[in-house]
C-alpha cells in the first residue's frame, strides 16, 4: 500500500494548490481526483488575476503540471471512505478498491449546485442561467437579464445583479415579496413578475428568447440569473465525525476541523469561495498542515532521541 504525509481529496483549484504548497515543502503528497470541478461546464475562468478568461480545464491541467513537477502524484479516481488508523493517520478507500495509507488528509471535494426544477434552466447552465454575476456578469452586461426569485436573500441577489444591467426582470411567486424589497425593486427600476414560472424558452437559432410564465406571458430575456442551492460534498467529512454547523463543516481560518489530522478547503466548507479564494484556502492550510506535521516529527525524534537513536 502506498503511503503519504498528506492525502488531498479533490484536485480543484483548493486541492491542487494545496497540493502545490505541500510537495514545494518536501513533503510527500498525492492528489486524488474525481475529475468533475465545480465550473468544468462554463468555457471561461473570470476574476482570478493574471488568468482572466482562461478556461478552467486549461487552469487545472496547468495546476497539474506545476505539482506534478515537484514530485507530488496524481491519481484519477474517487473517495468513498477515510478511516482512521491510529498513530498511522489514515487509510483512504478508493471506489476502484485500492487502499492508500495517509498521515493526514486534506478533503476539498466541493459543493454541487443545485438549480430550481424550471425545464429549460439546467440544459443552459453556464451558457445563458448563470449563478455568480462577478464570474460571468461583465459577458452579459447591458443585456436583457432575469433573476429567478423566491427562496430568501433572492431580492437583494437581484440588487447585485442590477449593476450590470438597467433591463432586469425580478421573477418571484405571489405574496413572497416583503414590503421593504418591493420598494428596493420598484426604486432602482427592476420589473417585477409574480407568478408561476412554466420554463425557460430557446428559440430556433440556439438562444433564449423568454421566461414563458404559466399564464402565458412570455418575458423576453436574454441571460437569466439564478440562486442554487449550495450541496457541499462533505460526506468524508461527516463520516469522520467532523463538527457541522448548519450543515457545514467547521473549520478554523487554516482549515483544520475538530477531527485531529483532518483538514478541509474551498467550497465543501465555503460556497462563497470563488476560485482565487478556494486556492488561497487550500495555500493557508498546506501551510498549517505541514506545521502539523512537524510538530509530529518533532516528537518522534524526541521519543527516538530518548531511546537512543537519533533521526537524519
Ligand atoms: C458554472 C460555474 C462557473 C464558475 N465560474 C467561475 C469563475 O469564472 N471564476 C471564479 O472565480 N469562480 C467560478 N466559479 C466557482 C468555482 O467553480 C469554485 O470557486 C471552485 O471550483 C472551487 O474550487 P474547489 O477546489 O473548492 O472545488 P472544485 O473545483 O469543485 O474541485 C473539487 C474536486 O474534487 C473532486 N471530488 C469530489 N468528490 C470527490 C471524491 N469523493 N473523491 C475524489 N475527488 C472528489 C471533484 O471531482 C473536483 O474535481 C464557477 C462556478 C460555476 C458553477
């Protein structure tokens, strides 16, 4: 069985730069990736300095480069369990069956989105229905954009997303709106449809032209704005009995959870990290981590110096 100082689940912008941070440190480091980041659907990359509208796939295949360089290994596949392994750290499970041994673990699995069940938005996710206006808002700027409505903070989002546009349509259920957001609507000229969504319409030349509601208005739109719910992917995690809080997990600014020896980054602890942030996160707890480490071989060459011997 292989064996490692730090086993980083997930090869995102978190784990990679961790990983990138780790193997620089001399320390021993396998990446392990299910292959499937956050942003894979959207053709370009925006707000990370110096590699603005570089596609993510091209990012991430760079990001390989440079660990791969500095002797840290990658391997194509996906965790299914961690278990603890006493003063050994830990045995990482892979679907394929194979076992590596790890002395810590680093989890930046990310988050999945989920959108509103409205037919028509999930085929145009990252193309025309988008989510993060800072990522994708400058591409349509000026254009005729929607906010889908409904669950709470969904008003304010619209608030955000109206400084890249003056033609904004606010779609919402009847009765939701609260006095106070209405008049914040109303006041910065954002149209307000309440009503049933029936789906997002394309029409023949491959583009979205509307928001058909149920009663039959068509609203045209040419790019509409949507909040997902933020899944994380934490189930090592919380197998492992990591502290949640509201369905996160807990960590301290480095990364470190209340499981000793396990580290988290990016967005399975943050959906606010955007990819500049989920790779800091995964540099500060590279960081941390091999602080941990060392305090570790710190007290195994005390223990190995009282016995007799001495470490190299
Ligand atoms: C459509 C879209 C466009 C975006 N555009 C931008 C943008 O322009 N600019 C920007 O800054 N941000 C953008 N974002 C946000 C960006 O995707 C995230 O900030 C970033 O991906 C977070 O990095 P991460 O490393 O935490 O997670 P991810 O990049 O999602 O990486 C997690 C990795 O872990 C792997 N994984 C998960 N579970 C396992 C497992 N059990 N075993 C092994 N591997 C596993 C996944 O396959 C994946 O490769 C966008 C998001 C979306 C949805």
């Amino acid at each position: 069985m292989s064996s490692y100082d730090v086993a980083v689940i997930g090869g995102g912008a978190a784990g990679l730069s961790a990983a990138l941070v780790l193997s620089r440190a001399r320390r021993t480091v396998v990446v392990i990736d299910a292959g499937a980041p956050r942003n894979a659907p959207a053709t370009h990359m925006h707000g990370f300095l110096s590699r603005d509208g570089m596609a993510p796939s091209q990012f991430l295949a760079v990001g390989r480069t440079e660990v791969v360089g500095y002797g840290a290994a990658l391997v194509a596949g996906t965790v299914t369990d961690l278990v603890g392994a006493g003063r050994e750290g830990f045995s990482v499970l892979l679907a394929d069956g194979n076992r590596i041994q790890a002395r810590r673990v680093l989890v930046t699995t990310g988050l999945r989105d989920e959108l509103p069940a409205i037919p028509g938005l999930a085929d145009r996710w990252a193309r025309e229905v988008l989510h993060c206006p800072y990522c994708h808002g400058h591409e349509v700027r000026d254009q005729r954009l929607g906010v889908i409505g409904g669950t709470p903070g969904a008003a304010r989002y619209a608030q955000i997303v109206r400084q890249w546009t003056h033609d904004l349509v606010y779609f919402t259920a009847p009765d939701l709106l609260t006095a106070t957001e209405r008049a914040g609507l109303v006041a910065r000229a954002i149209g307000v449809v309440e009503g049933d969504i029936e789906q997002l319409v394309i029409d023949e030349a491959d583009r979205p032209c509307g928001v058909q509601m149920r009663d039959g208005l068509l609203v045209p739109r040419d790019a509409i704005f949507v909040p997902p719910t933020f899944v994380p992917h934490s189930q090592l995690l919380t197998a492992l009995g990591c502290d949640v809080d509201d369905g996160w997990v807990i960590t301290d600014a480095t990364g470190r959870t209340s499981v000793a020896g396990v580290w988290a980054a990016g967005n399975v602890t943050d959906p606010r990290a955007q990819v500049i942030t989920a790779a800091g996160a995964g540099s500060a707890a590279a960081i941390a981590l091999n602080a941990d480490l060392v305090e570790d071989d710190v007290r195994n060459a005390v223990t190995t110096y009282h016995l007799g011997g001495c470490t190299t």
